[in-house]
C-alpha cells in the first residue's frame, strides 16, 4: 500500500529512484577501491610504508593540535600556574629540603661505600686460594662475624629439621650422629 499522501505513480517513481541511487553508490565504491589500489601502488612503488602514512597523519594531527585555540590558552594558563607555583615561598622551601636531603643521603651513601671498599680491600689482601686455611683471615672480625651468622643460621636449619616429627633425616644422613665439621664455616 502507498503512503498517505502518495499515489501509486509518485511511489513508483520514488522507488526507481533509489534503485538508480543505489547502483551509483555500488559505481561509486567500485570507483573509490580503484582509486585506493591505485594509490597503494604508486606508495609502495615510492617505497612508502603503510606506517609512513600513519605517522605522517599523527604530525599532522599533533601540529593541528598545538595550533587550536584551546591548546594555545591551556599551555599559557599552565605556564602561569607554573611560574606561580615556583616563586612560592612553599616550593622554595621544599625545594632547599629536598636538596638537602640528597645531599646528605648521597654523603651516607658514600660513606657506607668507602667502608664496604675498605673492608673488601683489607679481605682481599689475603690470597683466595689460601684466605680459609689462614689464621689471620679466620681471626679477624669480619670473618668471625660472618662466621657466626652463617653458623646460627645453619643451626636454625639443622635443628628445625631434627626437631620436626615427619621423620626427615639431618642433611649429612647420618641420623643421631652429629656432623664432623670439616668446612670451613
């Protein structure tokens, strides 16, 4: 049935002229995929890359960008808040505090350096080869400090395990028999 308003050679003629419409839309879209490869030909013959073209829009995009109004007044409104912020007394002081404790931190830091450089010095003294089996190397503190810790925490190690009640042998599997310490730690 026809529309209000319409008469049958209204509505007849309507409809021919979509067909008609449509089939050039249809031309149209044959024409722009043409032109398309076309132009992807021609690019890839200059040696352009589909990645050229993309960054080449982004520049264009970013340039259009940093021209528009609301760009142009948002940098200059935020470099006012910035010079505000700077000379404020608050970020003055904030600024020399900080400073300060760089400086300090990195004194400290230096220091713990210098000492861990002295003690690996005064360590490295000693052959490698022979460091262990040396009577001085094994009296100094440093090496009596290491000693001790390395012990506490193999005690911890060993006696958790001869402690526990799910049957696991002591490391050395030699049960009740105590581990001859030949190690040097």
């Amino acid at each position: 049935s026809a529309p209000e308003g319409l008469s049958a050679a209204e509505e007849e003629e309507l409809r021919a002229e979509i067909v008609k419409v449509e089939e050039e839309i249809g031309t149209l879209r044959q024409v722009l995929a043409a032109k398309e490869r076309h132009c992807g030909e021609l690019k890839r013959k200059l040696g352009m890359t589909p990645l050229d073209g993309l960054k080449q829009n982004l520049s264009k995009s970013w340039h259009d960008v940093q021209v528009s109004n609301a760009y142009v007044k948002t940098s200059e409104k935020l470099g006012e808040w910035n010079d505000k912020v700077t000379q404020s007394d608050f970020y003055k002081k904030t600024q020399e505090t900080l400073s300060q404790a760089g400086q300090k931190t990195s004194a400290a830091l230096s220091n713990v350096g210098s000492v861990i450089s002295r003690k690996l010095g005064d360590m490295s003294s000693y052959s490698i080869r022979h460091s262990i089996s040396m009577p001085a190397m094994r009296n100094s503190a440093t090496f009596k400090s290491f000693e001790d810790r390395v012990g506490t925490i193999k005690s911890r190690v060993v006696g958790s395990r001869e402690n526990s009640t799910d049957g696991l042998q002591s490391p050395s599997g030699a049960g009740d028999k105590p581990p001859q310490d030949n190690a040097p730690f």
